[in-house]
C-alpha cells in the first residue's frame, strides 16, 4: 500500500533515501548493501522516520510489533511505543534465552535461520513486522510463519526501504498491507 504522502513528506522522503548510502559488495560479491546508519545517525531524519513509519500503522491496532534482527529493531521499538503495542525480537539462532521457535529461509545470498520465543504472541494477537528493508522478503516472511505458529495474525508489514527488483513483497502474506517509505 501507499503511505499518504503530502508534497512535504515527498521532500522529505527524498531527503531519506539522499542519506541512504550503498555498499557495494557487502556481505558478499554483487550485493549492493543499503546502509541506514547515516540515517540513525542525524537526530532529524531519525525523528522523521519514526514519525513518517508510524502514521499509516494507526489504524491496524496492533497488539504487537515484531522487529527483525537487527535492524528492524531500531524502529520496531519506538514503532511499538508510538502505536501503543508490544515488541517482540525476532532474532538469529541461539540469541533469545527462553525456548523458542525456529524457521528456515532463503536469503539473496544463502539461506539463514531465524528464532521467536514460544511465549510470545497469544493466539489472535494483531501483529505488525517491521524491518528496515524488504529485498527478497525471506525474513520476513519467516516471521510471518513465526507469528502464525504461535497463533498470531499478521495485520500488517513496515519498512523503510523496499528493492523492488528483487520482488520481495510476492514472498508476503497475500492481503495483508506493506507500507515501504522508500522504493529504489
């Protein structure tokens, strides 16, 4: 879906993806990185994205906000404060202390694994995953099978950058809205 951007918010997103830097052949030959940490780094566009991320967000009433490691938890947290929701990490193998969940996927580059805790999300939960990106969308939509596992539903998907080249959102739950800032 679309965020309802106003001319300013246009400025304003141009200014975002302008402070987006690309690392080429990062993590490995080929792949062209987009680093958000110049981003996070000035106290501006840091407070506009947090505010630019949550206004669409309002109206799902989530429950719960699930953060994708790493990254999607420098948003996820704050998102989850905003919208008056919980926060749940969803992190790399042997990282959460308590029993957990496991679920395999595809990566652009290999495949990984990723882990919830198995108290969580109570069955009908209402739940947001953010993360910063969406490229080929295998984390997030092994969070989204994380959440279905333990009986939650997936209300909507958050991103400040989409790939679309990599068609990313095909691999996301059908019907379920995504809200991506910036589309390069």
């Amino acid at each position: 879906m679309e965020y309802p951007f106003t001319k300013i918010d246009v400025q304003i997103l141009k200014l975002l993806e302008d402070t987006i830097r690309t690392i080429p052949d990062h993590p490995v030959k080929g792949i062209q990185f987009k680093d958000i940490t110049p981003l996070l780094k000035n106290r501006d566009t840091l407070e506009i994205t947090k505010r630019l991320l949550a206004r669409p967000l309002r109206p799902l009433q989530a429950d719960y906000i699930v953060g994708l490691e790493s990254r999607g938890f420098l948003f996820g947290t704050s998102l989850a404060q905003d919208l008056h929701a919980g926060f749940i990490p969803v992190r790399k193998p042997n990282k959460l202390p308590a029993e957990t969940i496991s679920v395999t996927y595809q990566l652009e580059y290999g495949s990984d694994s990723v882990e919830m805790h198995k108290d969580a999300i109570e069955i009908g939960s209402r739940v947001i995953i953010h993360d910063d990106l969406i490229a080929t969308g295998g984390t997030a939509a092994a969070a989204t099978t994380l959440v279905k596992k333990l009986g939650g539903v997936v209300v909507g998907y958050s991103f400040i950058l989409e790939i679309e080249a990599l068609e990313g959102l095909n691999n996301l739950e059908k019907g379920v809205p995504v809200y991506s800032l910036l589309k390069v």
